[in-house]
C-alpha cells in the first residue's frame, strides 16, 4: 500500500515538471491542454479504493469526523484519499497553469504559485484568482477587443 500511496503523486510529477520548469516549450500546453493527465493517479485511486468501496462509500455518504479519523486510519482508505487529492491538484493546477498562459502571466510569477498548489492549494488557489483579476482578459480576448470596428 505504501508504494501505491508514494506512485499516486510520483506519476504527477512529469507534469507538474512541464508546466513549472518548462511553461513555453510548445509540447507543454498541448500535453498538459489534455485532461486525461489526470488518469494515473486516478488509476491507482481506483486500484486501491475499489475493494474497500463499501467503506469509501459509507464515509462519503455520511460524512463525520469521528468516521473520517477512523478511516484514515486503514492505510487503503488513506491512500485511496491521497490519490484522490493528488489527481485534484493536478487538475487544479493543469486549469491554472493554461488559464495563465492564455492571460500572458509571467511563468516566474506562476512556477511558484504552481508549486504552492502541489503543495497548499486552498492556499494557493485564491491567490491565483486575485493574479488572474489583475492580469485581466486573455491575450487573445484583449487584442480582438482592440481592434476598432
């Protein structure tokens, strides 16, 4: 289980790596433009959580904390969660790193917030809109509103 729990976040990292070490090479946007990036840790979400889906099941269906405590206390409950996290957080970040690029943010000004949400994205994440409302429109919004009629 420990291997599976470490592999849900190993198999992020080549996309994590590509849009904070390398945000304008021109394979970056069209490997992280697909969602599908999200299988893997959700693959190994599914590995894990399907055996003990009765159990995943009752927790989310009602929800408490003396049950959620409980559960994380099995460690394929746990690491069904943690997957769960980390195929979030990419999404999250998958959708910021292409909403950023559209807007022409700096990717000096977005590796690090990219990094803040591996590793805090409720954090990170309103961050990220208060940058987004001061960039403004997309790049390619702003310069069609640009053009006179």
């Amino acid at each position: 289980m420990s291997t599976l729990f470490d592999l849900s976040f190993f198999v992020t990292v080549p996309f994590w790596a590509l849009m904070i070490l390398a945000p304008t090479w021109r394979h970056t946007r069209t490997i992280i433009g697909s969602p599908w990036i999200v299988l893997l840790p959700l693959t190994i979400w599914a590995i894990v959580a399907v055996p003990v889906l009765g159990a995943l099941w009752s927790l989310v269906t009602s929800p408490s904390l003396d049950a959620i405590t409980a559960a994380v206390a099995d460690p394929a409950l746990l690491t069904a969660l943690w997957a769960q996290i980390i195929a979030w957080d990419l999404f999250l970040g998958r959708w910021i790193y292409l909403d950023s690029r559209e807007r022409g943010i700096s990717p000096l000004l977005m590796g690090p917030l990219l990094v803040a949400t591996i590793l805090l994205s409720p954090i990170a994440f309103p961050i990220y809109l208060v940058v987004r409302e001061m960039a403004g429109k997309p790049v390619a919004v702003a310069r069609q509103d640009s053009i006179p009629a």
